[in-house]
C-alpha cells in the first residue's frame, strides 16, 4: 500500500502496525497506565522498537459511555507527547481526535502526520475544511451515534452495504472541501455502534470495501465482541483472540492494524506472510 503523506509518501508491501497510546485516565483497556507525559512517551520508544510503523496519540477515550472533554484538556494531554515522540523516533503519528482545533495544533505545533477522526467530520463542522489546508492523511470511520450512546441498542438491516454508503457520503463530503482522495483512509468502526454479528459481518465481507480503492484500517484491538466470542472478560487478556481477528483482517484486505500489543502483532504478520 502507499500512505500518502503531508510532503511523499511511505510505501510496504506488508500491513502497517499503528500502535494505540492512550494519553487518558479513562479508556477501557490500558486506563491511565500511559497518561504521564514520561510513561507515554517511554511506550512510545517500545512501540517503535518493536515495529509500529505508526503511533496513535489520543486525549479522549472513546471507549461506550465516554463522554466528551474540552478542547484545552485534550490539547494539554496530546500536544507534548506528539512532539516528543517526533523528536525522539521521527515514526509518523497519528492524532485520535474530532476537534479541528486540536487536529490544527498537533500537526503544526506537535508535527503529527495522520488525522484519525472517529466521527468522519460528523462532530466538528470545520474539521474537513482543517484537514484539506494541513494537506495530511485523514482516517474515516464509521460510528452510529456518539461514543456516549453508541451502544444502545444499535441495529442494521444490512450493515456492510450501510457503512458502504457511510463512507460513499463521507468522500463526497472530503472531496468537496479540498482532501485529496488519495490522502483519505476507511475504518468501519469495529465495535462503535455495533452489535456481535455486525463486527464478525465486517470482518468477513471486509473485501467488499475495496471498490473504493482506499487503505483499510481495522482497529479491534481487545475489544468486547472477542471476549463475547472467546469468554475472556479482561479486555489485557484479550491478545491470543486479537491477533487471530487481525491475521483474518489482513487476509480479507485490511492495510492497517491499530493495536495495543505492537509486538506481538509484528511477529504473527511475519510468521503469517511467511507461511501464507
């Protein structure tokens, strides 16, 4: 895949690793181990070490129930450890957020490389107009509602054809105010706004997003549908089911792979590739 960047572009033949550093006190796997600027920045230099081939700095958990922080909060929270991270691994960053304000600040204060939006620009009216004038990739996914009542009771009649007109709409959107097409990237929203059979539907009908011609990231990491399927209510617990998720992601088309546990999921794609 090419990941087409702020100034060229990174090319691999392999799915890149995104290695997830919750700067927060509150996300469900993970809460507050990383939320000095020292830890997050420390797991940082062993995600990179390990091979995330990019990090994924977010202020404000997304987890069901979360609600919303202020946008000074979050800034304070992702502006230091993105800058450290720049200027100790030089890896590409992602910024997790949904205000333009804090995307702005990350790339051109921070040096952040990516945007990943949860909302698609559905919770920030200027962020799309952001994007297109910081010229940097942008990651679109899927969500039924807000994280705080994603969960309730979500419901589809179809919902592999629903997120692909989601994400039709959503690059429609993008290409009208200025991103270029090949600078957007798709998530379907594992596990926001979904039901058991909506993840495992995704995920087997994950080559059906390819008529857009775009990278897939698929962020599943630890997440409560494994559990469901496996019986492990530990969300730390939740690896062994995780990278099986993945390896069958990647088979069925997924470029990227946002995980918590970069080593291990850099040595199964090696093992995996090797014997595929």
């Amino acid at each position: 895949m090419k990941l087409y960047l702020r100034n060229g572009f990174l090319e691999k033949s392999e799915p890149l690793v995104m290695g997830i550093l919750n700067v927060t006190p509150d996300s469900f796997s993970d809460a507050g181990r990383f939320f000095s600027e020292n830890d997050a920045l420390a797991h940082a230099r062993e995600m990179v070490a390990a091979g995330a081939a990019i990090i994924d700095v977010g202020g404000e958990s997304t987890r069901p129930g979360a609600a919303r922080i202020g946008m000074d909060e979050e800034i304070d929270r992702v502006l230091p450890v993105i800058a450290g991270i720049k200027e100790e691994t030089g890896v590409l960053v992602s910024i997790d957020t949904s205000k333009e304000e804090v995307a702005r600040l990350a790339v051109d204060e921070g040096g952040a490389d990516l945007v990943n939006d949860i909302s698609a620009f559905s919770f920030s009216e200027r962020m799309a107009t952001v994007v297109a004038e910081l010229n940097v990739p942008v990651i679109l996914m899927h969500i039924k509602g807000t994280p705080e009542n994603m969960q309730r009771d979500p419901n589809y009649a179809d919902v592999v054809t629903e997120i692909k007109n989601y994400f039709q709409e959503k690059i429609d959107y993008a290409l009208s105010h200025g991103i270029k097409k090949e600078k957007i990237i798709l998530d379907p929203g594992i596990g926001f706004g979904k039901r058991l059979e909506d993840n495992i539907a995704i995920i087997r009908n994950l080559r059906q997003f390819a008529a857009f011609d775009l990278p897939i990231l698929i962020g599943l990491s630890r997440k409560s549908f494994l559990g469901l399927l496996s019986g492990e209510e530990v969300p730390e617990k939740r690896e062994a089911e995780t990278l099986a998720a993945n390896l069958l992601a990647v088979r069925n088309g997924a470029a990227i792979l946002r995980v918590h546990d970069v080593a291990n999921t850099v040595k199964a794609l090696k093992v995996w590739q090797s014997l595929a």
